[in-house]
C-alpha cells in the first residue's frame, strides 16, 4: 500500500484516468536487473505472486489446507520461483465480531488463529493474505467492514497479514444518496486505505470491484496496489479472452508507481482447459503484469501445470522491473501481436491465436518497437531455445496457443530461425483443415527460414497417423533454403475409412543444416476427418462438430450450458445444445442435408440463478451466410427455426449477447436436428 500523497489529489479532482498518469515519486526508478524484483517500501513494485483458494475451495478453507498449501508450494518450487503470497479469500472468519467488536477467525477451521496461521508462513519464507468486504456483509455473508474499516485493518497488522483484498458485495448505497457507484467505491476504498496506512504497517491493497460497470481501475490507482478488471470468471477459454480483452485497453494505468490491473485469479490447473489453453493464460497475465496467483490445489497438480506455474523465462516477464504492460500492437482477428518493453531494453512479443486451427503469425521487430538492426536474437520463452532472425519473429501457433518471444536487438544468436506450418484442406471448401475418411486431400507444409543466413540439406517429412495413406515419399528435399526464403511442399493424404470425428495429428518434421551444425523443427495440424452426417435425421449433439466455443462455460450437448436439463418455455428437452454468448457450434454437413430444425431460447434455469442477465440473439450461418436472425429473445420464449441446409456444406448456429452482458445468458438449441439425404 503507498501512494498517500497522491490521495488527496485524486479526490480532489475526482477523476481517475488523469491519475494514472500521475507521478508520486513514492517507488525508485526502476534499475536495468531481468530478475524478479520487489523494491524496499513499496510492496507492489512488481505484480504480486501467490496463491488464492478462493476459485478451488470456495468456503471450504481451514488452517490445515493452508499449512498444506504452504508446504507444498515450497516442495514443488513455487515459492522459489516467486509465488510469496498465501491468501485466504472469503469464509475465513466466524460470523460474528469479538466482543471488543473486531473479527475473529472461525474457530473450527482456524482452531489456532491468524496470528498462528501468519508466523507458520512467515517461518517459511512466505506472506499471508486476508480478505474483507467495504460494505456490510462479505459476498458469503460474513461480516462485512462497513464503519469497521479502522479496526479491521488494525486486526489484520497486528496479526501480521501482509496482503488483504477488499470485495464490493452489500455496498450500503442507501448511506450515499447522490453519489454514483464510483464515487462511492472511492469514498469506501479510500477508507480502507486510509485505515491501512494508519496502522504502519506496509500491507499489499487489493482492491476487488468485480462489477466492471463500476469502472472501479478509473479511481483505484491512487488507492490500491490491484484492482480487478472484470467479473469472477470461470474455467473455460472463452472467459479468458473475456478478461485479456477487458485488460487491454487498460495498459496506461499498469506500472510501479501505479499499481497493477487484475484479470483475476490464474485458472491454470484446474481442469477445464487444455495445456495449451493454461499455457496462453499464463503467457497472456504475464505479459498484461498481472498479477499471479496460482488459483489450483497445488497439493495436487500433474508435471504439466507445474512447469507451466513455475516457467522462470515467463515469470521473468511479468516481474520485469519496468512494469509495463503489454499492448495489442496488432490485431487480425483471431491472430493477434501484443508487445511489452522490458528493463534491459529487449521486447516481450506474444503471437496469440485465438483460433480454432493452427496458425502462422508474423510480426516484425519495427512493430514491436524495437529499433532498427541488422538481426536479432529470438528466446522462445516457452520452448526455451534461441534464434536469430533478420526481423521476423514467426510461430506457428496451435489453436488457443500463444508463443511467447523475448526479442534483443542484435545479439549473439548462433542457430537460424526457421520454422515450419502445416495447412490442410485447402481444397475443401472450408477454413477449417478438413479431410474426409477414404477421401484424398491436400497437405500443404511451409518451410520458412527467417535468419540471414542460408541453411543447406534440408529435409521435410510427414508423419500421419498409422493406415492413411501419403501419395508418393513422404520425405521431400531441398539443397538449400536462403536467408529470408520459404519453400512449400505439397502432400496428397488420405485418412483411412474408419478414421471419425475429432482431431488428429498431422506432423511435419524438418531438419537442415547450418555450419556444422543439424538444426530442426517442426509443425503440427490437427486435422478434423468428419464423416458427412448420417441419412435421415440426426440431432446435431449427436455429431462430431468442426468447433464450438461458447462464453462463460462450454458448449454443452443435451444440456443447459450450466449442466442443468434443457427447459424453454416450460417444456424439457431432451436433445439440443447448450451455449453461453458469445458462442459458436460449427459442421460440417457436406452438401448433403436439406434441412435444419430446433427451437431457440434462453433456459428456463435464469429464472431461478437472478434477474439479471438472460438474453441473447440466435442467429444460423450457411456457409458463412446468415439465413437465420431471430432478433433478441428474452425469457419464457421458444423461438422456432427451420432453415434450407440444401447445398450449404459448412453450418454454424452463433449465440451473441442480447445488449446486457454475458451473465446468465444460458442459450438453449433445443431439439436442434438436421435432415439429410
Ligand atoms: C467475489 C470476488 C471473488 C471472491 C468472492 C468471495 O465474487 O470477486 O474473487 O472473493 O467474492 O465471496
């Protein structure tokens, strides 16, 4: 907690944004070092690192759990790697105050208290966390710090707590006629900060106004050391972009002498995602500096999550002592170029493929800012290998995939940067790499040598799955590849007849020659072998579709996106598909149906969840053609659809958020099926 100072004259003007660019003069300017760094005095002069229970446990926390999470974040290496913070989120504390009116431990789950539970950590080299509420209750409906502000944070210094998050549930507004939510959030969280100050001792302020139509980020910076940029979010792809798009525009307010804007706790490990998904989230938090606190039972989690949680080159970024936030710097749609400055003059560049398929994505050095120069060196951050390159930084990105580069002007790279993508199906009528099963296709492989130098002897090889069939020597040659030259092989493939549904490998392999040197690498498509859909009809969550993603939660299929059963307008279904907005279920139905039927509409389940939220528009594309718009549907509504699928090969039914944000929106395909020939 620090900028006091600037306090004052925040309030006093009122407005936020202007602050951010403020100077308090509180944090030293920060030194040329690439190692993780924490100021003395300033407790947040880079993101903080940690643990949370909160996404993991809910109210299911006591000292045993924490003590295990302690121990096990120092036996896997975590704290070594910089994760210091424990911290306990909601449901901590028994339901009334002390009778000296301040908060107490639950004595079932803390039996030995804070006070304890803080001098475990601190032996151990860590930091413990707490959590509060500014208005009257916690958003458990714990006691809330409404009036009590002082107290608290006296309780917490005096057992020692060296981070609290402070929530936004059961604001009194009644108490504030005439103010708007924001003014009220900086009127409470500017006691809270006070109160924090007052007591002397230096505790990280987290300040966690999930309600983004607050804007809470416009008057945190003075206040807090963190604040939350979105809602709580889920375990799922869609609601990770959600946050690292709600983030970007926000980068001006990220820095030492600022504080750090937070997308939130880190869903790595959890089991929702792919690796690969955990990996963009990781990649994606630490190029935003947010901050990072692991959010998994880290008692428990497989190699894969740990390496991803404890990959050093990675954290090196987000902890870099300049404390910059990375930007958008380029954005085509789904392949996106995001670029951070760091203290020792290199770039941080992540090529990001929101996509469905893998992708090539190719920035240049001058777009990511970096000065002019004959070459530069390229650190993969992630596969942990360096390479020269006379300008492109290029990857070959596997679907929701992010490669991760730090780029230094020069240096003294040795091995060229060559890299190699497979693209399938061209010649199917579709963006998507589809084959069909007995069917040959076109496998087009890309070889792209970015270095200065030329590489000799190179060797391409493709590796598909054991009975399908490669035309010709699936080993192809080049003499030689010139600096800044890509060369392009073309394979005709065959899957065999029993191959169905989901993704399967497509390899490229390459080795070449540089010097005396063998350098490789390698590129890989998953392909999507599909069947046509079966005569007669057939409920679409009965087939294999191309791709499906879906907002908050992921697509379900004879379920309401939240797992319920699917109910609209009072009837249960029991067919159909679930979807949160925005989403998308993609097939491929190969000119082969005529007709797709089902009723649209939002889950009668919403009525029960809140009052808010629940409504979207239903739309259905043929081929990339709208041919379906039922305008915004609201509750209590089956909307029948019934389109010509005749000569339409690729079908895809998108959900988009009815005008008042995702929540609640559970959209319901009921009955969805298609007639085919
Ligand atoms: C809110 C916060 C979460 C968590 C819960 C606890 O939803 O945004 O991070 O602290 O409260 O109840």
């Amino acid at each position: 907690m620090r900028k006091a100072v600037v306090r004052g004259l925040a309030a006093a003007i009122g407005l936020a944004l202007a602050v951010g660019a403020a100077s308090t003069g509180a944090a030293a300017a920060p030194s040329p070092v690439t190692v993780p760094a924490s100021a003395p005095g300033n407790v947040a002069a880079v993101p903080p690192m940690g643990w949370n229970d909160w996404y993991t446990f809910f109210c299911d926390l006591d000292e045993n759990l924490i003590k295990q999470t302690v121990d096990a974040m120092i036996s896997t290496g975590m704290r070594d790697a910089g994760y210091k913070y424990v911290n306990l989120d909601d449901c901590w504390s028994a339901k009334e105050r002390d009778a000296a009116g301040r908060l107490q431990a639950d004595p079932a789950k803390f039996p030995s208290g804070i006070k304890a539970l803080a001098d475990y950590v601190h032996e151990r080299g860590m930091k413990l966390g707490i959590y509060g509420d500014v208005g009257t209750q916690t958003c458990a409906r714990y006691p809330g710090s409404y009036g009590h502000e002082a107290v608290d944070a006296q309780t917490f210094a005096d057992w020692e707590v060296d981070f609290v998050k402070v929530d936004w549930c059961f604001v009194p507004f009644e108490d504030f006629p005439g103010k708007s939510q924001q003014e009220v959030a900086a009127e409470l969280y500017g006691r809270w900060h006070d109160a924090i100050e007052a007591t002397g001792r230096p505790m990280f302020f987290s300040i966690c106004v999930w309600d983004p139509s607050v804007k809470s980020w416009e008057i945190a910076g003075p206040l807090g050391d963190m604040w939350r940029t979105s809602n709580d979010y889920s375990d799922s792809w869609g609601a990770v972009l959600g946050n690292i798009d709600a983030q970007a525009p926000l980068a001006d307010l990220a820095g030492p002498d600022k504080g750090w804007n937070d997308p939130d706790i880190l869903m790595v490990g959890k089991g929702g995602m792919t690796a690969t998904e955990y990996r963009t989230q990781f990649s994606m938090w630490s190029m935003m500096a947010a901050p990072l606190l692991a959010g998994n039972d880290v008692r428990n989690m497989s190699q894969e999550t740990l390496r991803t949680l404890t990959n050093t080159e990675v954290i090196a970024i987000d902890q870099d002592p300049l404390g910059r936030q990375a930007t958008r710097v380029r954005d085509d749609g789904d392949l996106e170029v995001w670029a951070r400055p760091l203290a020792n003059g290199d770039v941080a560049v992540a090529l990001l493929n929101r996509s469905g398929i893998a992708q090539t994505i190719t920035a240049q050095a001058s777009e990511a800012g970096l000065p002019t120069a004959e070459s530069y060196s390229l650190r993969d951050v992630w596969a942990h290998q360096t390479t020269k390159s006379t300008g492109a930084i290029r990857a070959f990105v596997p679907s929701h995939g992010t490669a991760v580069f730090r780029v230094t002007q020069s240096g003294d790279a040795k091995a060229p940067a060559v890299s190699t993508s497979v693209k399938i199906g061209a010649d199917a009528g579709t963006e998507w790499p589809v084959l069909f099963p007995g069917e040959p296709g076109t496998v087009e492989v890309v070889v792209a040598n970015d270095a200065p130098m030329t590489v000799t002897d190179v060797r391409i090889e493709l590796v598909v799955p054991d009975g399908w069939d490669v035309e010709g020597d699936p080993v192809r040659r080049e003499r030689q590849l010139g600096g800044e030259r890509e060369v392009s092989v073309s394979y005709a493939v065959t899957p065999s007849r029993d191959t169905s549904g989901d993704r399967t490998p497509v390899t490229a392999r390459v080795t070449y020659q540089y010097g005396k040197n063998i350098g490789s690498t390698s590129g890989t498509q998953l392909a999507l072998v599909v069947p046509k859909p079966p005569t007669g009809e057939s409920y679409l969550s009965d087939l294999a579709w191309l791709d499906a993603s879906s907002g908050w939660q992921s697509v379900t299929r004879d379920r309401e996106v939240g797992g319920g059963p699917i109910n609209l307008a009072g009837t249960t279904y029991a067919k159909g598909l679930g979807l949160a907005t925005p989403g998308d279920v993609t097939y491929w139905v190969g000119e082969s149906c005529s007709r797709l039927t089902a009723l649209a509409g939002i889950d009668d389940v919403v009525d029960r969840v809140s009052p808010a939220g629940g409504t979207a528009v239903f739309e259905v594309y043929a081929d990339g053609e709208k041919v379906f718009d039922s305008g915004l549907v609201r509750r209590g509504a089956a909307i029948p659809v019934d389109v010509s699928l005749t000569g339409v090969s690729e079908l895809r039914l998108h959900v988009a958020d009815g005008g008042d944000g995702g929540y609640n929106d559970r959209a319901d395909w009921a009955d969805a099926k298609v007639t085919c020939a």
